[in-house]
C-alpha cells in the first residue's frame, strides 16, 4: 500500500517534500504480502508499521510549524505577524521534542528496553544506560544526538512551561514611516526572554531569524530519522 508510513501526516499538504528515509521505508512496508488488497500485518510488524509512521508525522509536524512560520513572515502587518510566530515557535519546539520521544519510544520498544512510559525519553539517563547495556552498537550511533537533544528540551520546556519565544518586529521609523519591505521580525536567541531582557542587554541581544534554530536543526533531525528508520527496516526484515 504505497504511502503506508506517511499518508496521514502534514507530507500530504505538498507544502515540502518527504525524507527519502520515509519514502524507502513506505517502499519496505509496500513488499509485504497482500491478501484481498489488504497487507498481512502481524502484531510485532504492526507496532513497527505504527512506530514508523509515528516518527514520519512528528517530522512532517516539524516541517509544518515552520511553514507556518515563513507563511506569517510575509503578513503586511509585521506586528501582528510576530505573535504569530511566536505561537507557532512553541509548537514547532514542541514538535521537535515529540520527534526525539519518538524515536526513543521506538528504539525502547525494538530493543525491548523495558522502560515506562515516562523513561522512553531522550533526556533520561536511564535510557541510555538501557540502550548502552543491551545495545552498545545502536547506543554509539545514537550518542552523537545528545546535544541535539539537550538543545532542544532546553527550547521545548522554555517555551512549553515558562515563557513563549520573544519574538518582535523591528521597525526603524514607525509602521507608518516605514515601508514593509524594510521591516524586519526577529527573535532573541535566548530561552526565558522577556521585553525586560532586551532593556537589559540594549545592543548586546541575540537576535536571529525566527527560523533559525530550525534550519540549524532541521537536518540533524532528519539523519536522526534515518538512523531509527535503519532499525526499524532492520527489526521488520528479522521477523520474515
């Protein structure tokens, strides 16, 4: 059944394009033998069927937040246009997050990990200390994400539980004085930013691009999607 993994995703927008990681796992997923245009799902290729296409929307919610993030930077009203963004910041931080508790849920549960809930989590040691235990080799491939990781929770919990991304347009003149094209949107590269933290740090600020901690992301997250999509091709050929 071609487009298994990623039929009920944001991929299906068209707004970008799918992972090839997603697009070779679709095609291991469409060589499983039908009966009545039905796939033969057994219970342990089901789970991995689900854990795929799980992996495959958090990525496709990643890649859809920040569509929604560029779509608001062209808004004529650019103050208008950084509240928007900074709502859509704290999904697509979160978005991220869930992509990596998406990986961690995979990789406890193809591995048989034998965590909880709550430990199928990148930012548990007991994870690790599981997947080194039981998995030396899948535990070194993964290790090189941790700062990824780190980067990310510290974003996903800022934004999530204390404060929403600062993000604001900067207009030299005035919005009346000053043309459209010449104002910009940026946000402080800074978690927990206030309006009194660009008081404080005057021309010190850190301001980037709304986007960029996601093109600084974006492809680390799809070589981690890669990486679980390996072991999850690899765990559904054992089962045959």
């Amino acid at each position: 059944m071609k487009g298994w993994i990623y039929f009920w995703t944001a991929y299906r927008f068209g707004h970008f394009t799918v992972p090839a990681c997603f697009e070779e796992l679709d095609e291991v997923f469409d060589r499983l033998p039908f009966r009545n245009d039905k796939i033969l799902l057994t219970h342990s290729n089901a789970l991995l069927s689900d854990l795929g296409q799980n992996l495959c929307r958090r990525m496709a919610d990643i890649e859809l937040y920040a569509w929604y993030v560029s779509e608001a930077m062209k808004h004529p009203d650019t103050m208008v246009a950084s509240v928007q963004i900074g709502t859509f910041l704290v999904g697509h931080f979160s978005a991220c997050k869930s992509l990596l508790d998406a990986a961690a849920i995979t990789l406890a549960n193809i591995y048989s990990l034998g965590l909880s809930n709550k430990q199928m989590d990148f930012s548990r040691p007991k994870f690790w200390n599981q997947l080194k235990q039981r998995q030396q080799t899948v535990y070194d491939r993964y290790t090189p994400f941790k700062g990824l990781s780190n980067e990310v929770i510290e974003w996903r919990d800022s934004a999530v539980h204390r404060t929403t991304p600062l993000v604001v347009a900067h207009i030299p003149d005035g919005p009346d004085k000053t043309p459209r094209d010449k104002q910009e949107i940026r946000m402080v590269a800074k978690p927990d930013a206030r309006f009194f933290t660009v008081v404080e740090m005057r021309n010190r600020t850190p301001w980037v691009d709304p986007l960029h901690f996601h093109r600084k992301w974006r492809g680390q997250l799809i070589r981690l999607c890669e990486e679980v999509c390996i072991d999850i091709r690899d765990s559904l050929a054992s089962l045959r």
